[in-house]
C-alpha cells in the first residue's frame, strides 16, 4: 500500500510542476494561425477535462481583435445559431464520410491523439480534484477532519524535550551520495545515487548499478569509486519526494522542543557490514562521539536511542563495540552503556533475521517480483529486450554484505524444523484476524485469554523455509527425498559451458546439472539453509561469514564470541551490564507476512533466467496461508512476529544468560488498519515495516518516552499477536 501511496504522490508532484507547461501549449495552440482559434480552445479545454466528442468539432470561425497585445474569442451575436447548426452538421459529415485509405489514415491520426487527451484529462482533473478536496473544503467536514498529530496535543498537556534522541535508520532507507566514480557518472558529484528522485535510473541505468554495487572480493568500495552516506537528520527523513520514513517523527518530536542539538541521525552506509562501516568510514566512533555530546551538552542526560529494522542490530554490533578494547572495539569499557543510554525503542526489529532475505538472495525476488514473473514472464529477466533486470539486480545485491545480516538466526530451535514451527497454529482465514483484533493482552504479557486451538486443519510446515514443489512443503518429512548437504556441497560440480557475455550472478559458474542437485533435495530448513546459500552464492557467503554468524551459543563465556562477527546475534551476545536501561520491540502486526517459500527450476537457459524461482502457481493450503508459492504468517509484512518479539518476549525476559543485568524489556505491537481514505496517506494506525514510523500510537510512545516516562508508566505490554503463545515451546536455555 505504501508503495502505490508513494507512486501516487510521485504522480502527483510530477502533474504539478507541469500544469504551467500545459498552460504554456495551450497559449501557443491559441496565438497559431494554422487552425481556428475557436477550436484550438474548445479542443485544449476538451483535452485538459477529458471530453473526447470535442476533438471531432470541424473548425468553427470567431471574431478576433486584438485589445493591448491580447485576444479576445467572443463571437458575433448573430452567428451563435448558425454557428450551432454548422457544428451539428459538420459533426454530421464526419460521421458519414465514406471510409477509404486516407480517412482511415486520418482516423487513426485522430484516435491516438484523442486517447492522449483522454489520459491526459483525467489525471489533471483528478489532481485537480484532490487539490480542491485537501485545500478548500472546511476543516470540519465529515470524514476529512484527521487525528490530532501526537506532538501538538502532548504539548498541550505540557510535555516537553528532555532526554537526547538518536535515531537509526535500516537498510535501503538511508541516502547515498556520489563522492568519486567513472566517466560514465559526470555531474553527479555528491548527488544522491539512492534516496532521491532515482532520476539517474532511466538516464543511465548500468552506470547508477556499478556505481551502487561494492567489490566482491573485500566488500568494501571498488577502485575509483565512492559512495557515501548522506548526513544529517535529511538523510532518512524522506526515501523519495512525498514518500516519508523519519519525517513525521521527527515533526512530532519538534513540536516539543526537539531540534539538531538534541536530536541526531545516525546515518551510515546500509550496503557495508557493520564492522566494515568503522573501518571506512568511522561511523560506530561517529555514533559514540555524538552520543557522549549529547549527553554532555544536554545537562548529562541519557540518551534515547530509536533504531529501525536492520538499524536495530545495527545498534546491537554498536553495543558490543562501544565497551570492546581496541583496536577492534571502541575502548568505553564495561559502564559505557549504563552510563550513556536510557531506553532503545527498537522500531520493526529484524532481531532473528527475515526469511525474505533467502529469497532475494536464491532469486532475486519476494512475493510481489514472483507475481510479476508469473504475469509477464520474461519481462524482467528476459535478454529478448535486453533488460535483464534480475540479474543485474542480483549482482549488486550479492555485494551488499549487509543482506545477510537478515538471514535467519537461531536455526531450527528459532525457525522450526522439517515438520514443526513456532507458528504452526496460525490460520490465515478470516478467523485468525477477528481472534487478533480481539485478543489484546495487557500489563506485561500476562495472558489470561482463551488459547487458540488448531481447529481441524493441517498444520502448515512453516520450517520448511525453502521446498521445491508444493507438495514438498505439505508432505511428511518422511515421504521427502533428501540429500545430504555435505555431498552436494563438495562434489566436483562441473562448471557451466555456456557462453555468455557477462557473467551477471554467481549462478553463471555452476552448471545446470549442479542447480538441478540443489533441487532434489526437496526442503531446506534454517540449519541447512545456510548449505544452500554457500552452494548457491559462494563469494558473497565466504566474504560475509568473516562479518556475521547465525547460530544458537550454548556458552557465551567461550571467549570466541568476543569476535565482532557474533555481536549482531542477540543469540550469541550478550546485552551490556546496564540494570537501568528499558529495551523496547515496537512492531506491527496483522499484516501477511513471508515466512517460508516453494520454489522450482526456471524453465529458461541460466543466460536468460536466474535458474531458481517461486513457484508463483502454487496456491491454496488446508489453512490458507498459501499463495504464489509462498506462506504467510503475523507480522509487519517484512518481519514475522517470532523474529520481531521473540528476544522481549522471552530471550531477554528477566535475569537470562543473554540479558545477565536484568535489563527490563517491553513488547509493544500496533494492529495494523489501513487508511480510511485516500486523504489519510499512508494511514495513521499503520502496523507496516516503515509505515508505521507514522503511527500516532508508536510517535506518542516514542515522545513518552523521550520527555521521561518509563516502560511501566506506558502501561507495560500491549500484545494483539500470538508472540507468548509462539515462545513458549521453542526450547532455548536461558
């Protein structure tokens, strides 16, 4: 939704800022002597309005003088019905004119133009219609009158700014600007290559790609190119013209009082691994210089910390390093924390990784790219026009280090094995969304509601993260064919010999034989997931695996998990010694989520297709959580509930191995209503991944908190979800 909200606006400014260009047209239609002026109007009009009768009128004659440089168009009193009956009659003969080449000709001429001025009408009036409705109808008319922003009435209570506030945008959010690049790039220096109007993409499409992509071999910038994060709170304010991601926050968050020196964006390069973001560009010793001024500068008051989405372990890496010694760590010592920060809200979190990030790295594609492919095959990864679109963007993406991040962590004791899942008695049928609407639970995750039962269904195999073939991803694990990942993993597979002119993705050195192994093994959970990816993806997985882990630790005191590489894991690390500190899981829920994905082989040659796809034709499930090959569970549409909430729920719960300070943590989930109407945007009850940065609930939360109120004084949790009910058996030491 909020794509189209975004697409629509882009529409909108565009229509906007060339109304004036079409006022121009129409003036040099008029001042023309080629054809009557009379016509020339009426047809402009008829245009702009989208009446298409008009644009068969035959030329009518008018009067013409010229008063000071203009003209006037009135015609003569005593022509108005003779000019009526030449119309009508003119009308006439157009209509019964013999049909031969030329009229035809002439017919087609005029059909092309008339659609043009179709189009063209109604968009201008349409725009025209929605400036009206948002700019002269009185503020209390029924339907339109939209809620009191947070900041405005929390200011009227009289709260105001008291503790710092850092926000942390995730990943493709934040802008990147051009520092240094190729030829091909002139005139873009320090222009915005991502986060902006995206112009460069039609203008130089394979130049704006190389540019964004990294080196393969060291993650990190390739010669003579360099990209580099935007500063500042415009950074992540807008994704694009009219498309918000920290705009109104930070709105609300000025209204009482926050402004540049106590409020900051900790903007940095989302493409890089978070320890590569301090080796080339000292973003983490950024972020802790300006945390201990803003302390300093705002009266020795903590700081509240709001990261998003991947920021959110960005932030977690950030924790483990601010106390690490260096050269590796940033040398604080073991009170950093507990002297520094006084509440993370953590925004969308991606805690335990998203199963999305599998797909788009097998494939290039989610739900909505498997959709396209399936309606227009060959569009996007086709070579018969030269685009090769999912190749290209796979090839950037697998030098984005950060992508794996997101892969799933915690293996099946998280994500559920070949026959269970922590999310095994979700029902996607209209049942399961009246039990969320209803189910709310209050004052700290105490659940004194009704369970809910399974009913008579099928239980979805939802840790079968990847399967080839529906039947796959239903069957019983022990009517599947397996091979063992280690066989396929180090045969000899015998290199592809096709020719092709670039080699777009990693799967362009395997050969068809090789890919076909990958699928007969019929399903893949989170534990031999990770297999697949360095089967698949051998370069990106060998450079990424020095930067990330994702695994369960059984001893966090084994001195390997001082390496920088388990700090991102909230499974592997451990929270800092801070018992003041409150942790919040902000997310949405009530939203279909990926979860888990059936796939097949691509029927094109590899130089044509990505050889691995979604099965976009597998539809339909006893609970009706399956759709264009993929399953869906509760979640913000990006990130399941398990991954968003598990670590509040349950991991960080009290005095545990991860949380040894007893830091108190809060779930606090959003039931997602889409707008009202189209006047609402993007909607103030929003539960989606970035939308919800525009949630009146979450802002009033966030500005609660930033004035000094506590997690109790929230009220504790608020749960719509079925995350104590999903956390309860998964079966974790703590």
């Amino acid at each position: 939704m909020g794509f189209f909200h975004f697409l629509k606006t882009q529409l909108s400014r565009s229509l906007q800022l060339n109304l004036s260009a079409i006022s121009n047209y129409v003036n040099q239609l008029i001042s023309s002597s080629i054809v009557d002026c009379k016509v020339r109007i009426l047809t402009s009009l008829a245009s702009i309005l989208g009446f298409r009768k008009l644009c068969f009128l035959e030329p009518v004659k008018c009067n013409k003088s010229f008063e000071d440089g203009k003209q006037s168009f009135e015609p003569s009193k005593s022509n108005v019905d003779k000019k009526q009956e030449n119309a009508v009659s003119a009308y006439q003969r157009v209509i019964e004119k013999p049909k031969h080449k030329k009229t035809n000709k002439q017919s087609k001429e005029w059909r092309c133009i008339d659609n043009c001025c179709w189009i063209i009408g109604y968009l201008c009036t349409t725009w025209w219609l929605l400036l009206f409705l948002c700019n002269f109808l009185p503020a209390n008319f029924p339907g339109l009158k939209l809620p009191e922003p947070p900041g405005t009435r929390l200011k009227n209570e009289g709260l105001i700014a008291h503790h710092p506030v850092v926000l942390v945008p995730g990943i493709v959010t934040g802008g990147l600007e051009l520092w240094e690049g190729r030829p091909c790039s002139e005139g873009l220096f320090r222009k915005r290559l991502w986060g902006g109007s995206f112009a460069e993409i039609f203008k130089r499409p394979l130049c704006w790609l190389e540019h964004l992509s990294l080196d393969n071999e060291t993650g990190l910038d390739p010669p003579g190119i360099r990209v580099r994060a935007v500063t500042g709170l415009v950074a992540a304010d807008y994704f694009a013209p009219g498309y918000f991601v920290w705009a109104i926050l930070i709105e609300n968050l000025a209204k009482i009082g926050y402004e540049q020196k106590n409020m900051y964006m900790a903007s940095y390069d989302w493409r890089l691994s978070f320890q590569n973001t301090e080796i080339r560009d000292q973003s983490l010793s950024r972020l802790k210089r300006k945390i201990e001024l803003l302390y300093v500068t705002n009266g020795n008051r903590k700081v509240v910390v709001v990261p998003h989405s991947m920021g959110v372990i960005y932030f977690l890496h950030f924790l483990k390093w601010v106390e690490a010694p260096p050269p590796v760590g940033g040398g604080g010592g073991p009170n950093w924390c507990a002297k520094h920060i006084k509440t993370i809200m953590n925004v969308s979190p991606a805690f335990l990784g998203v199963p999305k990030a599998v797909a788009n790295i097998l494939s290039a594609e989610g739900k909505d790219v498997a959709f396209i492919r399936a309606v227009a095959p060959g569009l996007l990864d086709s070579e018969t026009f030269g685009f090769q679109t999912l190749q290209h963007v796979m090839r950037v993406f697998r030098t984005w280090d950060s992508v794996v991040s997101l892969l799933p962590k915690g293996g099946e004791t998280i994500w559920g094995d070949l026959n269970r899942s922590p999310e095994e008695e979700n029902v996607c049928h209209s049942a399961k969304m009246q039990y969320l609407q209803s189910s709310s639970k209050e004052n700290n995750g105490n659940d004194t509601g009704p369970r809910r039962t399974s009913e008579v269904i099928r239980r979805a195999k939802y840790g079968r993260l990847v399967a080839f073939g529906k039947a796959a991803s239903e069957l019983p694990s022990s009517q599947l064919s397996f091979i063992d990942s280690e066989e396929f993993m180090h045969e000899s597979a015998p290199i592809s010999n096709t020719s092709c002119e670039e080699l777009l993705t990693e799967y362009d050195e395997i050969s068809r034989e090789s890919i076909k192994r990958v699928a007969e093994n019929e399903a893949y959970t989170a534990r031999t997931l990770i297999d697949l990816l360095r089967f698949v993806a051998p370069k990106m997985m060998q450079r990424t695996e020095a930067h990330f882990s994702h695994g369960l630790a059984e001893n966090l005191e084994d001195p390997k998990y001082s390496h920088h590489k388990y700090w991102s894991n909230p499974l592997e690390t451990m929270l800092p010694d801070a018992p003041d500190m409150e942790i919040y899981c902000s997310y949405g829920v009530g939203i279909p989520t990926e979860r888990s994905y059936v796939y097949k082989m691509s029927p094109s040659d590899r130089c044509k297709s990505i050889p691995l796809q979604i099965d976009s034709s597998a539809d339909g499930s006893d609970n009706g959580c399956l759709s264009g090959g993929v399953y869906f569970v509760d979640g913000d549409e990006s990130v399941p509930v398990v991954s968003a909430g598990f670590m509040c729920a349950k991991g960080w719960r009290g005095k545990t191995r991860f949380n040894p300070s007893g830091i108190s943590t809060y779930v606090r989930e959003y039931q997602h209503k889409p707008p009202a109407s189209l006047l609402e945007g993007r909607g103030t009850e929003s539960g989606a991944h970035v939308d919800i940065l525009g949630n009146f609930a979450l802002i009033e939360d966030v500005l609660r908190v930033a004035a000094g109120a506590s997690g109790t004084e929230l009220g504790g949790d608020r749960i719509y979800s079925g995350i104590m009910e999903m956390s309860e058996p998964i079966n974790i030491r703590l």
